[in-house]
C-alpha cells in the first residue's frame, strides 16, 4: 500500500556511474559527473511513506528520478540508458510545487553535464 510521493531536491556535488567496457560489465570505469560551472547541482527525487499491509508499519522510502541519457550520459551509462533528473535554480521550485514529471525530462531539461573517470 502507497500513499502519494512527494517531491524533495537531493542537492549534491556530483553524482557516480559506471561505463561497462565489456558485454557482461565485469570490466568498469568509474565517472564523476557534475553540471558545467556549478559547484552544486541539483537532481530530482521523491519520498514515500510506505505501509507494509501484513504488519502495518510504515516505512519512508526516497528514490533518485531518473529519465532518458542525453549524449554524454548514453555514452556512460551505455547498459541502462537513464540519467537522473537535473534541476536547476530556474526549476527546483516547480519540482517541489509537483509538477508533472513529463516537464522535467530529457530533452525538456538537457544540462551541460562533464564527466571525468575516477
């Protein structure tokens, strides 16, 4: 049993992925990736509260929004394709206000993101 989500900003300096270099992923390079000329960026997420229907405990729940990889992201996260959704300041207040997801997707929002192997 859920109840609605809610929107929240996950505020971070970057965020990992990982490049499969072989067909079955067990050869990897690791990637920082971070927004063009921001210190902190922001990505989309949503909180839950979720009542197991067995026992009745609730248990709160969070989870990353992930859309469609824009070039760079398609060519690093070459085995799933997606990307977390990036807000910037213009935007960060119509996340919060629950505006449908659809509006915050790639290409709706395609940030200039660079990545560096760590």
């Amino acid at each position: 049993m859920c109840s609605i989500s809610n929107h929240y900003l996950i505020f971070a300096n970057g965020f990992h992925e990982w490049k499969h270099l072989d067909e079955k992923g067990k050869t990897k390079e690791q990637y920082l990736i971070k927004v063009k000329d921001q210190p902190i960026s922001t990505i989309g997420g949503l909180y839950n509260v979720w009542t197991d229907p067995e026992t009745g405990n609730e248990i709160n729940t969070v989870t990353v929004v992930t859309t469609q990889a824009n070039e760079l992201m398609a060519e690093i996260h070459n085995t799933k394709q997606r990307m977390p959704i990036m807000l910037n300041k213009r935007i960060q207040y119509r996340w919060l206000d629950d505006n449908p997801l659809v509006d915050f997707e790639f290409p709706n929002y395609d940030p200039e993101l660079e990545a560096e192997i760590v």
